[in-house]
C-alpha cells in the first residue's frame, strides 16, 4: 500500500504555455438570408499577446441555458453544416490584428424561421505533447432564414412551491417555452388578486428577457406574502408575460390559500371559545331544566 | 453677360468641385469628431414587396454589413447583415498548471485566473467549452478531500459562477455578468486527491474555456 501512495499520481495540466491573451470583434451577427443564398461574416482577432499566435476558426450549435445564457455544442444546429471556414488557420503576430471569414450557405428548401451558431477562434495549441487550459472567443450568429415568422411563447410550468398552506413567503415555478420559429424578448410579471379578483399587489420576475426559438426559460420567484400584510385567505397568483414584436401577451392564473400560523391558533382559539359555549350553555339548560323539575 | 467660353468654364470647375467633394472609397469606414460609422454599404437594387399586412423595401448587391440600432421599442437592423459591434477579450494567466506528485495525504492544487473583458451590453458568459485527456474520478460531494480519489474545480472571484469543488465537464457555467465590464478576473483552482486504492500512473487534460457574450 505505502508503495503505492510513495508512486502517487502525477496530474499535470500543462507544462510549457505561458498565458494567453487576445480578442473577437464584433459579439454579435444578425443575417437574414434566402434559401440557396450566400453570406460571408467576418470576425477581427486581436492579438494581445506578447508572442504570435496561430488561430483556427471553430463552428458551434447554441442552445439556451437553464439560467438564460449561451452554451456552445457540437452538433445540435443543422446550420452548422452550413458554415465553412475560408481558412484553416491563421497566424496574428503579437499586437497585430486579423481576419477570419467564414461562408454561410443556406441550402435551398430550408423552412423559415432562426438557427444560433457560435463562430469563433481558438490559439492552436503550441505545446507538443502536453496538455492544458485552452481558450476559445466566439461570436453569437443568428442565421434568420426567410419567409413567415410566427411569435408563440407557451407556459409550460406555473407552480405554487409550498410545504404547507401557511407559508409566509410564496415560491412559483416558471417555465416558459418559446414555441415559436424566432427569437423574443419577453418581460414577466406576477399580480395578486383577492378572492373577489380585485388586484393587490404587482411585481416584476424578469425584464427583457431573450429566449431564443425552441428554448424553455426557468424562472422562480417569491412573493412575500406576510411582508406585505396579506390577511389569510384565498388569493389568486396571475403571471402575464408580454412578448416579441408582434406585442402578445401570455397570461396564467392560480389558487393559493394563505393561512399563516397566527391564523390557524386564532381559528383554533375561536373554536375552543365556540365548544366551551356551547357546552356551557347545554349543561345551563340541563340545571334549568333540572331546577323546574325540582 | 458670360460668354460661352466662361460659361464652360464654370461648368468645369462645379464639376470638378462635385467630384473631389465625393468619398474616395464608398465602403470605408468613416468618422469625425461626433460620429463614426463603422460600416456602410452600397447596394445595386431592390423591390417594394407586398404581402397582407407587411411590406418590404428590399435590397440587392449589398457589399458589406450596416448594422443595427433601437430606441426600446423599435429595432432596426440596417441592410441583411447587422452586427453587435463589441470585442470581448480572454486573458488566461497561466495555461501550464501541474498538480505535482500527488499521495493519500495530501490535494494538489493549481490555480490560473481568467479575465474577461467585454463592452457587449448582455455581458459574457465564461464556461467549460470542451474537456479531453484523462482525469481521477470527478468530485461528487462538493469538495475534493485528502484520502478520496476526487478531481475537480473551484472558483473565487465577483463573476464566479461555480460554488464549492465541482466536476470538470463541458458546458459548466464558471462566470458571467449580466453588463459590459472591464476587466473581470475569476480565479480558477483545479484540485486532486488520491486514495490509497487509486490506480498510479499519470493522468492529464485539456480544459478549453470558451468566453462569449450573453445573448
């Protein structure tokens, strides 16, 4: 055993490169393009670096995160068969700048509607026959091919999280999915209503929030019910998001009781008070009628 | 009265003023001491499309990108190609980390720190973008300890994204801000334990970070 531990393990992450350091210009490509149609971006590097480097291009599928952000994947976009790089590599001397262009060919009979890509760069690893931390900078394409595009945002979830009745603070399961061909931006807020449905109180859950097309968005939120000086009761929750440019709005409604502790033991005092009244006064007509017996 | 000559003459001199006023170059980049226009573009022709409730003046022969711009209620996305001007910037303090020899007693542990730079309005989001080469057993409670056989990651920093010792694996979110920001810095500590039934031998990765700006 000991000689084992003496052997150990040897984890390395690298050996010989130093830091790294460059940039990607712009963040952001927005293209409209036809089936069968032909488009070039192009991405500026920076090297800002103290030594060369050699840069190849990288193509990505993007999807949507749980918390809203950007996660770049292999293989999850058909659009991005669509993109070839015009170059396999390229080298940028320290301080200087570059360019990587990239081909976009939407293929004819492709349906409307957006695909999310990340094209970028990555130093090309110097280091032979070691390992290490890499980097990667990639710039957000959205390919928006064109014909009819519709805005549906759908709430898939809208959930009251309690452990019991009384709970002072209430939490709400979102999610909302984007069901329709295009990107929106959707803003959400959450109203209280009594019983009777006369509105309480309005807070917002999120602002311009963007949800790309085909992704779902998490959103949980809390109401302070004893804060604000609720009464115990039944209130209704709605969630209206508003959403896209087509100015729509998406509304869900749901029951909570609220029935906080103080209430529960006035409610328990009021009933013993009610009991105890009744059994006194049943025992007083007992001895009444037992006093005119007699 | 002018003569014809003079008359010729001036025609020559507003001609020549016209064409000396026009840009040299239609597609550069132009600038004063108020403005800039990053990109502008000339396009050779279009058609005025109908279609219900939507109409659509379109162009053809366009040469190069002409941007976008909104005021919170409208966007306009200049010509079929817009794009979000910004940069972002990566800088890795040290890409070589050794975790050194490790034994049943002991963590190793490296760290690097990784600052990220952008002017992109939505932020960036910092994450694991690929993971390749061999590691121990990944961190399963929330913190590699002396004694288990445990490999993983922790972070510090304001824009830290990850909380306590966790798996090194593709897509983990490491740090994100939700504004434009000059010269966020996370440091990273990747961390090793072995147990004394650990398989010896040398074991090593490539963890490749991938910065990008928020949607």
């Amino acid at each position: 055993m000991w000689r084992k531990i003496l052997v150990g393990i040897i984890l390395s992450l690298l050996f010989a490169v130093p830091a790294l350091s460059f940039s990607i210009s712009p963040v952001r490509f927005f293209i409209t393009g036809d089936p069968a149609g032909i488009e070039t971006v192009k991405i500026n590097i920076s090297n800002t670096e103290a030594r060369d480097l050699v840069f190849r291009p990288v193509v990505y599928g993007v999807r949507q995160g749980n918390g809203g952000q950007p996660v770049f994947e292999k293989n999850i976009d058909v659009a991005e068969s669509w993109v070839k790089p015009e170059m396999a590599t390229l080298a940028v001397a320290s301080g200087n700048k570059g360019v990587m262009r990239f081909e976009i060919k939407i293929p004819r009979g492709v349906p409307p509607g957006s695909h999310y890509l990340g094209l970028g760069v990555e130093p090309v690893n110097d280091a032979v026959g070691n390992i290490g931390v890499m980097t990667r900078a990639l710039s957000l394409l959205t390919i928006q091919v064109s014909g009819v595009a519709y805005e549906v945002l759908q709430v898939e979830k809208f959930e009251h999280i309690a452990a019991r009745v009384g709970e002072p603070n209430w939490l709400f399961d979102l999610t909302l999915t984007n069901k329709g061909n295009v990107e929106v931006n959707a803003t959400g807020d959450a109203k209280v209503l009594d019983w009777r449905g006369n509105e309480i109180t309005t807070q917002p859950i999120f602002s311009s929030a963007r949800i790309i097309s085909g992704a779902s968005k998490m959103s949980d939120f809390n109401i302070d019910a004893a804060g604000r000086g609720f009464w115990p009761g039944l209130y209704q929750v709605q969630v209206k998001v508003g959403y896209g440019i087509t100015k729509q709005n998406v509304i869900s409604l749901i029951y909570v009781w609220y029935l906080p502790v103080w209430s529960l033991v006035v409610v328990g005092i009021l009933f013993l008070i009610f009991i105890g009244s009744v059994v006194f006064l049943a025992r007083r007509y007992q001895m009444k009628k037992i006093m005119a017996r007699l | 009265m002018l003569c014809f000559c003079k008359i010729k003459l001036l025609v020559l001199v507003i001609l020549a003023l016209v064409t000396f006023s026009l840009p040299t170059n239609l597609l550069a980049a132009m600038s004063s001491a108020d403005y800039y226009i990053y990109a502008d573009t000339v396009d050779t022709g279009g058609i005025f499309s109908t279609g219900g409730d939507y109409t659509l003046d379109s162009s053809a022969g366009e040469s190069s990108p002409a941007g976008f711009s909104n005021n919170g209620t409208y966007e306009m996305r200049g010509g079929y190609q817009a794009m979000d001007r910004g940069y972002i910037n990566i800088y890795i303090s040290d890409a070589s980390l050794s975790l050194g020899t490790l034994n049943a007693a002991i963590v190793g542990s490296a760290s690097t720190v990784a600052t990220i730079s952008t002017n992109a309005s939505t932020g960036y989001v910092l994450q694991v973008g690929s993971v390749s080469g061999t590691a121990l057993a990944s961190v399963a409670d929330g913190s590699v300890t002396a004694g288990s056989e445990e490999y993983g990651v922790s972070g510090a920093g304001a824009q830290n994204s990850i909380s306590g010792d966790v798996a090194v694996a593709a897509a983990l979110i490491l740090a994100s801000s939700t504004v434009a920001i000059d010269g966020s810095a996370t440091t990273f500590t990747f961390k090793a334990a072995m147990s004394p039934s650990s398989v010896a031998g040398d074991y090593s990765q490539i963890v490749t970070l991938s910065a990008s700006a928020n949607f």
